[in-house]
C-alpha cells in the first residue's frame, strides 16, 4: 500500500522532509476540517456514480433485455442491453474472477489513500473511479451465472465502438482527470510540483 501511495504523490504528512510539501506547525487544526470536507466530496461523487449506475442497470434489465434495442441518434447511438463477463470491449471472459479482486483492489486503495486526501480535484477524480468501480463489482457479485462470475450489464451502445456503461464511464472520466492532475503536477496530497 505504502508503494501505491508513493508513486501517485501522497507522502504521509508527519513524515515528509521540511520543504518538500511539509505543512506548517499548528496547521494540523485547521486541515483536518479541509480534509474531511474532501473525504465527503469523494464518497459523495462516488455514491452518485454508484447509484446512477445501479439504477440504469435496473431500468435496462428490467425494460430493455430481450427487447429491441432502442435506437437514439439514428445508427449512431442506441441502448441495447447485453451482458459482458469479460473487461473493456469484451476482452478476458474467461478472467471474470481477476477483474472483481482488481476492482475490490482498486475500492481498497481508494479508501486508503481517502485519508490523506487535500486536493478537490483528486477528490472527484477518485471519487468517480471508486463509483465506477463498485458499479462494476456489484455486477460481478451480484448478478448470474454466480458470484465473482457475474457478467456486467452494458447498455449504451455507440456505432462501431464497445458498448458500455455509466460505471464504465465513470472510471474514464475519473482516469482522464487523474492523469491531467498529475500532468499538472497536482498531487492528492493538495502539493503542486512544478518538476
């Protein structure tokens, strides 16, 4: 855990050399509110992703399987419910098993490095791939051919693309924000490199 935290930026505080995004004597009281309210917008933006995922899940099992799919933007966009045990585009479906313990993986991380969370950004960035994430494990968890094995529920259906859904594009979004943060040089920590 200690290597993950160390290769996206969030050196334990107490610890980090002076001048090296080291806080202030006494600035402890003061961040401790900031880095609660950062924990909140994390599990915020996560629940939301989680239950928008959840919910169109169940409206597409429940009125789109075994049904037509449902054409939005001519040929360019349609709903079509389909079932995908492997990864992105299809990929691995013999590996449904590895895919949940990446994603329980991924959970745990997350709520690891919450603790030590002082950047907004990095907030609704992990924010979103922690909704993503458990978008996709409840699936695998959950639904058949059986636990660890349950294949995904993917709807949205782009012309000659993979077809996804919201939980995957949480995880993308919050992907694409995490590397243009760290391109920026920001770290959850709240510390900025300029390097």
């Amino acid at each position: 855990m200690a290597e993950a935290e160390r290769i996206i930026g969030t050196p334990d505080i107490p610890d980090a050399p002076e001048g090296a995004g080291a806080r202030a004597p006494g600035a402890g009281a003061t961040e401790a509110p900031r880095r609660r309210r950062r924990m909140a917008v994390l599990f915020a933006v996560a629940a939301l992703a989680y239950v928008l995922d959840l919910v169109s899940k169940l409206a597409v099992v429940a009125k789109l399987e075994h049904h037509a799919p449902i054409r939005i933007v001519g040929d360019w966009l349609r709903l079509e419910a389909i079932r995908n045990a492997g990864a992105a585009f299809g990929f691995g479906q013999a590996f449904t098993v590895i895919f949940t313990l990446i994603a329980a993986a991924v959970i745990v991380v997350i709520a690891r490095l919450a603790r030590k969370l002082y950047s907004l950004p990095w907030a609704i960035a992990l924010g979103l791939l922690l909704g993503g994430a458990l978008g996709n494990l409840t699936d695998r968890l959950f639904r058949s051919p059986g636990v660890f094995k349950g294949a995904v529920v993917d709807f949205i259906a782009p012309k000659g693309f993979a077809v996804f859904n919201l939980a995957d594009s949480a995880i993308v979004c919050g992907g694409i924000l995490i590397v243009l943060l760290s391109f920026r040089g920001l770290d959850p920590d709240g510390t900025v490199h300029k390097d």
